[in-house]
C-alpha cells in the first residue's frame, strides 16, 4: 500500500476506511500542530471552531489532517456508521475528500466516567508551512478489529475476551497495527512523541512488558480510562511524532 500526497495540503495520508485514514505525514516544507481543547466541545461547535482556528492562522480548511474524539458511549454498527456518514459531509462541504477518499486521520473514544453528552471534539492536528521542519505525523486510533471484514464481531482479536489472555491478545495486534501503519509513513516507536492507549480493562503486566519492550512507552504512555467507539471493541492506541502542541482554553 502506498500513501497519497495532497500537495496543497501539506500532508500525504495512508487509504483506510471511509470514515479515516490510517495516518498522515506532513510534507517537506510543512509540520503538523496538534491543538487540544481544554473541555470537549461538541461536533457542530467544534467544527465552527476548527474552521476559525484555521482562518485565523492563515490555513485552508483543507489543511485539517488528523482529529480525536469523544464520545457518549461505544455505538452500534448501525450507528457508528450513521455518525461516520454525518461527519464525512463536512469533510466534503470543506473539500477534504479526495475522489470518495478520507484523508483524515482519526480517533475517536468513549470516556468511562463524566462522557460528553453528545460526541465531541478532543484535539485536532492541521500543517502550517515550516521549512526545514522535522518529519511529523499522526497515526490514527486502532481497535483490536481487522479492517475490511463485513462485521466487527467476525474481525475483532479475542471478541468478548476481557481476560489477562485475550487482553494480551488484542494488544499484540493493535501494537503491530500501529507499527504498520508508522512503517508505511516512514516512522517507528523512536520518532514518536506522545503514544495513548484506551481501555477500561487493567493492563496485564505481559502486555505492559510488551509495550516497554517494543519501544512504544520510550516517553511515557499515556492511558485513558475509555472504550473504543464500536461495541464489542476493548482496547485501542494511536500515537503521534509532532514537536509543536498546544491547549485552547474552554
């Protein structure tokens, strides 16, 4: 598989799914930043206010090349596939599509304790043009689901295995996952920079070690108490290699 440039967007991306891409480096020239909102803000608003951020830094809106989300609780297939469809509109009313494409990298995870009540925007990620920049790039979230299957119960690594066994797993496959999808951005684990893992379940100390020993927590891994977006789905990373962050205030 090779990835796709979109010259005037400063990034090429990785073809997935139509509701993501796999991942997305900027291109010579460009940098990806990563923007987190302070408190998650829900979708209508959050893409008013992607769109102002953008114009107010001078970018096009088809420089939004990554986003992570918040949702209330995991969705049915039927669901996840309605909200899939609402939010490629925008994406489309904004001209991020390519050909029926979805360069847009993604997550998108349901917090275990005080979830939005609606989804919402966590963070985003767009280029600037920065030259002589460093390579940058975000790789979208994973869930223990093999992508292209026709359900997820038929995909997903150990369904319904919440046990240290089949925690481990579905584990080993995201973090393989991850590592496919760095490998044909170019990346590895020392390029990056900030490394997230969701699940509700504890970690079993063999995956932990798996983690460590991979080269997947070199700074730090940072979990977070939620579940993946699909129901029947228990665990999820991302991870990115981006130099300049910031937070916008509530």
């Amino acid at each position: 598989m090779s990835t796709i440039a979109i010259e005037e967007a400063g990034y090429r991306f990785i073809p997935a799914v139509m509701q993501y891409s796999a991942g997305v480096v900027a291109l010579p020239g460009f940098r990806l930043e990563r923007v987190r909102f302070a408190e998650p803000v829900p979708m209508a608003e959050g893409w008013r206010r992607i769109a102002a951020y953008l114009g107010s830094i001078g970018r096009p809106l088809t420089a939004f090349a990554a986003c992570e989300l918040r949702s209330p609780a995991p969705f049915s297939e039927a669901g996840f596939a309605a909200f899939n469809r609402g939010y490629a509109e925008v994406l489309a009313e904004w001209g991020v599509l390519r050909a029926g494409q979805n360069p847009v990298a993604r997550s998108n995870v349901c917090p275990r304790v005080a979830p939005p009540a609606a989804p919402a925007f966590h963070a985003f990620a767009f280029t600037v043009p920065a030259d002589g920049a460093p390579p940058s790039f975000v790789v979208a979230g994973s869930g223990e689901s093999i992508e292209g299957k026709a359900t997820y119960r038929e995909s997903t690594v150990a369904y319904g295995d919440t046990s240290p066994a089949g925690m481990l797993q579905k584990g080993r496959y995201v973090l393989g996952e991850m590592e496919r999808r760095m490998g044909l951005l170019g990346f590895g684990w020392p390029d990056t920079t900030g490394v997230q893992a969701y699940t509700v379940y504890p970690l079993p100390p063999a995956l932990t070690e798996e983690i460590v020993t991979r080269g997947a927590a070199r700074h730090g891994l940072t979990w977070q108490d939620c579940r993946p977006p699909v129901e029947g789905l228990d665990y999820e990373m991302d991870c990115r290699g981006v130099a300049m962050e910031r937070v916008l205030p509530a």
